[in-house]
C-alpha cells in the first residue's frame, strides 16, 4: 500500500498547517505556522481542476499581489504550486472581517469610521496609482490585524487595464449591493470608477449599519443603485453626507477621484488627523533595496555570506526565502527582536 501522503506535504518542514478559518467557492483558508520563524500566516488553498476557467483570475492575482506591498494590503509572503494545488501564503489578519465588526457595533461613530475609511482610502489610492482597481471592494474584504488596522484582501477580481481581464467578469462576480449604476447596467466602465462607488457603500455601511441600496429582488436592487436615490438617516453630519453624495454620483464622469477623495475635509479634518499613517512607512523592497539587518540575520542563521543571501533574495521568487524575509521584516517593523528558530 503506498505512503498516504498528505495532499499538503509540498508544505512539510516549512509550514504547520492547523484550523481552517473560511472556505469560499473554489479556495479555502487554513491558518498555519511559519516554522522558521514561529510566526503565524494564513494560507490560501485552491484546487487547480475545481477552478476551471477561473485558473487564469488567480495568477492575475498573484501577479498583482507580487506588485503591491502597502501597510493596509494584506501581504502574500509565498506561493507554491504543484500539479493539482495552488497555495497563497498570506499575512495574518487574526481582528476578523470589518463586516462583523459593524455588525457588532450597530453601526460606528463618525471618528472611528473616519479613522478606518482613511486606510482604506490609503490602500485603494495605491492600488489605483499602481495601475490597478479591486473591483470587489466591501466590508467582507477588509480584514483587521492584531493591531485594529485594515488590510484589504481578496483580489480575486482586480485587474489593470492592461491585464485584459474582460470587464463583464465583475458583473457575475462582485457583490451587485456594492456595485456601480455603470457595472449592474453592462456598460463599459472603468475599474478605478467603479471602486469609488463602492468606497461610498462601504462608508454608507460604516456610518449607518445598513445598506444605501438594498433589495432581496436583483432587479429592483438594480433600479435602486442605477436610481442613485438613498436615505439620509438624521445622525449623519454635513461633511459625511457631502462627501457620500461625491462617491455614489451616478454618472461617474462626475465622480469625485481617489485623489480628490484623499484631500476632501471630511477625511483630512476630526480630532483624529494625528494618526494618519505615513504611507511612505511602507519601503517597497524592489525600489528600496533590501533591508540589511533581516539580510544578516538570515546568513548567519544559514551560515552564508550576505552577498549571496542578498542576491537570492533580490530574486523575489515567492519562494520559502522570500516568506522568511517579509516575516523577518515586518517583525523589525514592529520593533521586535529579528530571531530564526533553530531548525525544527
Ligand atoms: C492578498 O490577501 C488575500 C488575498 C486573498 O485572495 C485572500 C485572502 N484571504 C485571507 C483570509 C483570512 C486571513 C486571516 O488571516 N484570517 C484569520 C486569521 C486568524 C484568525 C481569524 C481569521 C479569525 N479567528 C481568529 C483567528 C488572511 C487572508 C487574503
């Protein structure tokens, strides 16, 4: 009788696979253990045959996640891939989806949901100025880390222009309540447009607890967002229902942009202006060179000089190696202690 093997051994000696915390359609997510520096990381597990003619979205996302690196971006340390598996090894987002978190709270005062939208604008202004759009934005795709802040997921459906991701892909895919008049009506429309529009459900939700454009019939849920007509419940103050009426404009040629958005005093102004992060926090690796200290630390632990480490590295394979280096980095980021484990 041959070995059973498991059908995650291509992960032995790298990972300790435990719970799985969410299954979707063709995917599902286990947390997991980074062994070589006990760090926890989720890892996204698709069958390559269930996926079908969905295969060719998910090296679209891979080929994105590869380009984006930003502080409210959840991070894809590794992939690994064998004739029948594709695995996404992910930063670890343990706070759970905004969308429980609203639904706990009812709905959230103006600062906290000032606090959370102005991350989330963050990452969809990188997104948009890196050439790309989501086009699923909503609450079930913003996760929290152990620290309360965002980090955007699943771009399953994102696409640049020049990826020739057909647009009407998103209309079978993306969630019609989040969704843009100019996508529900099957016209041609662009990706970077469509997110502003579900920005401003995603804020509605956060300020509100429900939804601007509801309906259990798809066709008058349709007729209500293609409409643009939605409550305005008596709490919400004037620079909130100023800048939601710039985000669910109809006719998106009148659309306020993400860079508009980022300077519209709704966000900029509250008593919270203190922790806006400084986006250039985040040193994307491929332009800023390599961080020294986690180079060293990986050669002495390997027993190899720096110049080799360095240059593998530099390779940016998403391989093992890769995962240990934005693990290592993102733990000298916090200020904590660059330790490798022994080897297990
Ligand atoms: C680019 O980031 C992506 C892309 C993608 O296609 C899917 C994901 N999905 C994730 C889903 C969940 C987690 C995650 O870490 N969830 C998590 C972790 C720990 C715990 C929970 C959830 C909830 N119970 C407490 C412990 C991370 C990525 C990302």
């Amino acid at each position: 009788m041959p070995q059973q093997v498991s059908p995650y051994s291509v992960l032995d000696g790298q990972y300790d696979l435990h719970e799985t915390i969410g299954s979707g359609g063709f995917a599902k997510v286990k947390l997991a253990t980074h062994l070589l520096t006990g760090d926890k990381v989720a890892i996204k597990i698709m069958d390559k045959r269930q996926l079908g003619e969905d295969l060719p979205r998910i090296y679209l996302e891979i080929e994105a996640m590869k380009q984006l690196s930003h502080q409210h971006i959840c991070k894809l340390y590794q992939v690994v891939e064998t004739d029948t598996k594709i695995f996404m090894v992910l930063e670890y987002c343990p706070g759970g989806e905004l969308f429980d978190y609203i639904v706990e709270r009812d709905r959230l005062e103006e600062e906290e949901a000032r606090v959370f939208f102005r991350q989330i604008a963050s990452a969809v202004a990188y997104v948009h100025n890196m050439g790309y759009a989501h086009r699923d934005l909503k609450p079930e795709n913003l996760l929290l880390d152990d620290e309360q802040h965002l980090k955007l997921i699943d771009f399953g459906l994102c696409a640049n222009p020049m990826g020739g991701l057909d647009q009407h892909l998103a209309t079978c895919c993306g969630s019609p309540a989040y969704a843009a008049p100019e996508l529900v009506s099957g016209k041609q429309y662009l990706g970077s447009e469509a997110d502003i529009w579900s920005m401003g459900v995603l804020l509605y939700a956060l300020l509100c607890g429900f939804l601007p454009f509801d309906d259990e019939n798809l066709g008058a849920l349709y007729r209500k967002i293609q409409a643009g007509v939605y409550e305005n419940p008596e709490w919400l103050t004037a620079g909130s229902k100023d800048l939601l009426a710039a985000m669910l404009q109809v006719d998106p040629k009148r659309r306020i942009t993400i860079s508009q958005l980022l300077m519209h005093p709704w966000l900029t102004g509250g008593s919270s202006s203190a922790n806006v992060d400084p986006s250039s926090k985040y040193k994307d690796p491929e332009t800023h060179g390599v961080d020294e200290d986690v180079i060293t630390e990986v050669a002495v632990h390997q027993g190899k000089s720096r110049v080799a480490v360095r240059q593998a590295v530099l390779r940016w394979s998403y391989d093992y190696l890769t995962a240990t280096y934005f693990l290592l980095l993102a733990q000298k980021m916090k200020g904590n202690p660059l330790r490798l484990l022994p080897k297990a």
